[in-house]
C-alpha cells in the first residue's frame, strides 16, 4: 500500500474557451493543485452545479477544502450595492456552492484554507461586508489590484499579528505579498480574528479559533512559493491539519 495523501477538495469556477464556437469548463489555476501537491496533499477539483447534499458528500468524503480566487461576490449575499458598476465575473452559481462549502466545512471541522476571493467569501458566509471597490470605496485605500506586474510581485507587506497561528506558520511578524484584488473586506464577520493587515489597514488574514485549520489569506500564496519559500507553509499546514483531521 502507497501511504495516502490527504485529500484536499478544491471548489473551481467557470470558463469560456474559444473552441469553433466557445464552450464552457470547469477549472482552476494549475498553481493552486500544484502547491497543495508540493505540499504532501492530493488535490481534487470539485465542479460546479452540485447541491447541498451532494456538496456535504464531498466534504464528509474529503480531508480538507480550499477556495480559491476568483470573480467577485454578488453584492446581495452581504447587503452591498447591487447597482455598483465596479462589480465583476460574479457566478452566482459559484457563490452559492462556495458559501455553502463555507459552512458546511465549519460546521463538521473540515481544515479550510481560502485565498483572496475564498478569503471573501469566508467573511461572507460568516456574516461579514466587503468593499465593491477598494479605491472607489475605503478611505485612504493603497493600489491593491496589481495584475499588470504579474502574480509574484511583491506589492505591498502584511503585518501578521504577533499571536497568531499565521505568524507561526510563517515564521515571520511580516511578509511581502503579492496584490490581485480590488475587493476586500469591510465589516468583519464577528467570529473571525484578523490577524494580518496591509499598510492602509485592509484586514489581509484572518483566522477561526475554535476550529482545526480555518484561515483566509487576501493575497495569493499559490504563486508566491518560489519566491518567498515560507509560504508553501499554507499549503503544509493545511495538509497536516488534514491528515490529523481524518
Ligand atoms: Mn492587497
């Protein structure tokens, strides 16, 4: 017998690809299998269109879950401004089976690591608000969407909170991160700690006590890994989490 990876769940979202006339896929970004596989886990993707049930059956079956990024929220899931014009790739379909991922992976104790979109839709399904557009909207906001530069730019720092478990995992009081959102959060939801913010003050990290493995990142580890090393950290301590989980 080969020693069993844990198996990591990862929610995908929609495509068009051009083909004679453009069909629609399910997907994801290889750097996110690839980190969670380079971190000791076997990553499984989980195609849109499923329901409740069948949603609470992947995760009864899997070790842990990760969200990862993606288009925006539907304003109406966090009482926003569903008028706003700087909204984006929303898939209501997707929100709906992540939110439900959200909660359901809380309630049974599923390890949960959720990146930049994930990381908003973890405050969501808690209860949480987000900014429609961060420079149109928070005060005193920095440049947050910096996709021109690539996704390894280093764009701004996140000051990790000293008793955090983010803090240990990282082994750091501060990281240089990687900016590809213009979303962010706004009001926190009540259970989540934020334990990382950008220098404008965005809450960047957040964690659950009270839960194995729960934790939200605003930024993108996934592309960060051969940059800077520590952060394939995530990827590990989710899997670790998964493993004793099961
Ligand atoms: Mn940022």
């Amino acid at each position: 017998m080969t020693s069993q990876r844990p198996l990591i769940a990862c929610a995908t979202y929609r495509k068009f690809v051009e083909q004679k006339s453009p069909i629609e896929v399910y997907g994801l970004m290889p750097a996110y299998t690839e980190a969670v596989f380079a971190a000791g886990g076997l990553p499984l993707l989980i195609p849109l269109g499923l329901d409740e049930e069948a949603l609470q059956n992947v995760l009864e079956r899997v070790d842990g879950l990760l969200l990862p990024g993606g288009g925006d929220v539907a304003p109406g899931y966090y009482n926003g401004d569903t008028a706003d014009g700087s909204v984006r790739e929303v898939d209501e379909a997707r929100d709906r089976s992540e939110l439900m991922l959200v909660q359901q992976a809380l309630e049974i104790g599923k390890p949960l690591l959720a990146i930049c979109r994930g990381h908003q839709v973890f405050n969501v399904a808690l209860g949480g608000t987000l900014w429609e557009d961060l420079l149109q909207g928070m005060p005193g906001s920095q440049p947050h969407d910096c996709g021109q530069n690539g996704r390894e730019f280093l764009a701004h720092t996140v000051q990790l909170e000293p008793e955090s478990r983010l803090a240990r995992i990282l082994g750091a009081g501060e990281v240089q991160v990687n900016s590809l959102h213009h979303q962010g959060i706004r009001a926190l939801a009540p259970p989540l700690r934020p334990v990382g913010a950008a220098p404008d003050g965005l809450i960047e990290a957040v964690e659950l006590r009270e839960h194995p493995f729960a934790v939200g990142v605003q930024w993108h580890p996934e592309n960060l890994i051969h940059v800077v090393p520590s952060m394939l950290n995530l990827f590990r301590e989710l899997v670790l989490a998964a493993d004793a989980a099961r």
